[in-house]
C-alpha cells in the first residue's frame, strides 16, 4: 500500500554543477508540501575519481538512508549526466519489490530532465559518435575537463546576466567519469516508472537524441515510460521553475506511481516458482558441455488476460500467445508446472537445434525466464556501494542451505577477493579484510516437515570461535 505522506524528491545534478543548482526547484516543491533532499557529486569540483561508480556509491549511500532507514517513498529527479548516475544507483531499492517482502518506502518514480539514459555496460561516451565538441580539457589539469561555451550550452534561453553568475560556479568534471561503465540502470530493473522530460531548446543534448534515448530506455524496460516537454534550454531549473516544478508535482500524481511487478509475486507462487527449481534440479537428462547462449531473448510486456491467454488443447491448460522465438508447442516460463514442462520439443528434422529447442533442466528454465525478462537465478553482482553492518547487512540470496560469497571491498575490487561461507545455521559472517558483513537469505523450497532426511547436523558441538567470546551474536 503506498504511504499517505507525499513523495520525497531526490535530485542530482549534471556534470559541471553543483547541488545549488536546484535550490529554487526544492523551495518551490517544499512550499507545497514535497519534501527534497539533493545530492553534491563528488566528480564535480576538482576531486580526483576513478569512475562515475564514485558518484553512484555516494547516490546509493543517501538513497539507502531514505529508503531502508527513514523509509520515504522516493521520487528521483535527474539532469543531464545525473541519469547516468542516478540509474546506476536505485536496483534493489525499488518500492515495488520491497512491498512484496513487506518492506516500506523504496523509488516509486524516475524522472529523466534531459538526462543521459546510458545502457547497461555503455559509457557515456559510447552515447555518442566522437567526442563532444563542447567538452575541452582543463588547461590546469589533463584528467578533467571543461565546456566551451557553457552560456550558449546550458543557457541559452536566459539573458547574459541570468547566466553570468552560473557561469562562474561551473566547475571541472572528472574525464573518468564519461569512460566507465554502467553495472545497472533502471530501465534493466523493469520495474520502476519513468519520466523524460524533452528540453526542447537544448544546446546541450539534441532533442533527436533525448528522443532516442527516451525510446530505447522504454523498449528495455517492463515498466511504464512518459515523454514529457518543455520549452527551455538544458536547464529548465534555471529558466522555467515554474514549468518544471508543474512537469513534478504531475509525476508526483501520476496513477504509475502504484506500477506492480510484471509477474506474480505472492507468496504462494513464490513457493512454486521456488518448487519448480528444486524439480528442476532432480529432472532426469544427459549433462551436456556448458555453451555460450545464442538465443536472442526479448521482453514481454504483462499479459492482457482477456486478450493474449488462448487454450492449447494438447496441455489442458491456458497457454499465452507465443513470444517472439518461441513456437506454438513450448511452454511458456509463466506456466512451467512440473519436470515435464522443462522438456524441450526438438528441432526440426535435418537441422541444428538452437539451446531453445535442445536445453532441458535448469539451464531450460533459465532460457524461458530471459525471454520474459525474468533473471530467475538473480545472477547480479552482490552490492558493493557500501560496507554491510550487523544492522543493515548486505544480503545474500540462497536457494540451498549454503552459499559462498566473494567479498572484494568498498567500492568492488578494493582488495583481493575473500570468500566467505553462510548457511541457514549461521547465516551471519564479516570479512575479514574489511570488515563488511553479509547475511544468507534462504529463498528456497519450503521445508517438509513430514521429510526424513539427513541435515548434516552430528552429535557434537561445532568448534567456538574467537566471534563466540567477543560477539556471541555473529552466530
């Protein structure tokens, strides 16, 4: 259920500002009762970084203070190189999926002003053909760089003497910063709502390319994307508040704020998802060398019950339209029941089977999962923005009764990896170069209660450690 409280907004900057840049965009929206926090990047004013990844560290940091501990509903309100880094900052902070663990507050909305919708595994420079021809190096420093022309770039749509004054706040921005690569973005999570706001003066970003980019977010994600317009230069927040502050509040009341997941996330599905991987893994077939996947997997949107379910005589039982690179006689991902489902139909005779027509088992699963845009094995990285504490640990998915984790620091790759065993018994363990903590969250089968079987438990005490005199509690 969504909270009774107003949305809290969270801004971030482009490159070059600062966070002052939206004080009369946030005193506008306090004054009708939003909240607003903002964000100052670290990449923007002369520090040194190695990558935008610094800034989504410091993003994701202030949004998990909203979301896990004050647990506000967030919109999050971007500008220019601030979608690049925003995007990369909100998975597994998404309102809907806490609502399913019964977890409140998390981003309910994210709001492209002009921003850099960058692809998974893209920079910002892969955005676009060679190097902008606004963009010069700092003449005191080779590892930053600076804008040719910022008043005809940023602010072309106000007078001289507007501009002037943000003219002379612009500050350097760390090269490294257009060179790396995203590891997440919002439109890959498919569940968040967004908004794109066209500036359609802009010297900036072309209206050609926010149009593109604002096409192929939507075609990636499985949630509702807007187009929205405004008549201003790349900087709305200057030359029309008032414009921008109304494009919010419509966000802020817009029915997509109440998106649900493309899938359904109730526990009692949830277990049989659950028992159809502990199916899989006992379904009888010949283990085959592991090949690199070359079906071409495209998303689907939620079904229309009344339109795309039709009854497949042969099953029994509702089949959905087929998806593109699926035939008639396989069984969708939304209605694998049993080990039989997870048998594959073949190819023709007298050609080569694709994975889609030979795999079977788990790796048969998996396949069907990514044609519906479902990751079924969560395969993302473990999140390394921050240090993981006995209060708020970083959490580890297990379908079994143990999981190794690699811990390689804050941010990732700060040391070399330590690998870390949890289990159901003792899910708890810190790591001992860095201390970050990590917590195992058993998300397999339910167990059987009526089932006779061997836990690995002996008769003897397992050995103490040095935690059981100091912090009993690790246990």
């Amino acid at each position: 259920m969504a909270s009774s409280e107003p949305p809290t907004f969270y801004f971030i900057h482009g490159a070059l500002h600062d966070v002052t840049c939206w004080a009369t965009v946030r005193a506008s929206l306090s004054s009708h009762g939003f909240p607003t926090r903002a964000v100052d990047l670290p990449s923007s004013g002369g520090r040194a970084v190695t990558s935008h990844l610094e800034d989504t560290a410091f993003v994701r940091q202030e949004l998990e203070t909203l979301v896990h501990h004050e647990e506000k509903e967030v919109i999050v309100a971007t500008s220019s190189y601030g979608g690049m880094v925003g995007s990369n900052a909100v998975s597994g902070l998404e309102a809907v999926t806490r609502r399913t663990r019964g977890e409140k507050g998390g981003i309910i909305h994210f709001v492209f002003i002009a921003a850099y919708v960058v692809p998974l595994g893209k920079s910002l420079l892969d955005m676009t053909p060679e190097p902008p021809a606004i963009l010069a190096p700092d003449p005191t420093d080779a590892s930053r760089v600076i804008v040719v022309g910022p008043e005809k770039v940023f602010y072309n749509d106000v007078p001289a003497a507007v501009s002037a004054p943000w003219v002379a706040r612009l500050r350097p921005q760390a090269v490294a910063t257009f060179l790396s690569r995203m590891t997440a973005t919002v439109e890959e999570g498919g569940v968040v709502p967004c908004t794109y706001v066209v500036c359609e003066r802009d010297g900036a970003v072309s209206v050609g390319q926010q149009e593109g980019m604002f096409e192929a977010g939507r075609e990636v994600s499985g949630a509702e994307w807007r187009l929205e317009r405004i008549g201003t230069g790349h900087s709305p927040w200057l030359s029309d508040v008032e414009g921008l502050v109304g494009l919010l509040e419509k966000v802020a009341a817009s029915k997509s704020l109440q998106h649900t997941l493309p899938f359904d996330t109730s526990p009692s599905t949830m277990v049989l998802r659950r028992s159809i991987l502990t199916l899989s893994r006992r379904a009888a077939f010949t283990p085959i060398p592991r090949r690199t996947l070359t079906t071409s997997f495209i998303r689907r949107d939620t079904p229309n019950p009344d339109k795309d379910i039709k009854k497949d005589p042969k099953q029994g039982h509702s089949r959905l339209d087929p998806i593109p690179g699926q035939t008639e006689d396989m069984i969708p991902f939304d209605h694998v029941e049993t080990e039989a489902d997870l048998l594959p139909p073949g190819a023709a005779p007298g050609t080569i089977p694709t994975d889609l027509e030979q795999a079977t088992g788990l790796e048969r699963f998996e396949i069907l999962g990514k044609m519906q845009g479902i990751d079924v094995f969560d395969m993302k990285p473990l999140d390394a923005s921050r240090v993981g504490t006995l209060n708020d640990p970083i959490l580890v998915k297990s379908f079994g009764d143990e999981q190794y984790c690699g811990c390689t620091g804050c941010p990732a790759d700060s040391h070399v990896v330590k690998w870390l065993t949890t289990s159901r018994d003792r899910p708890i363990e810190r790591c001992p170069e860095c201390g970050s903590v990590y917590k195992m969250e058993y998300v397999g089968p339910p167990d059987d209660p009526h089932a006779h079987h061997d836990d690995g438990h002996h008769n003897y005490e397992e050995p103490k450690t040095f935690a059981d005199y100091v912090r009993p509690e690790y246990r």
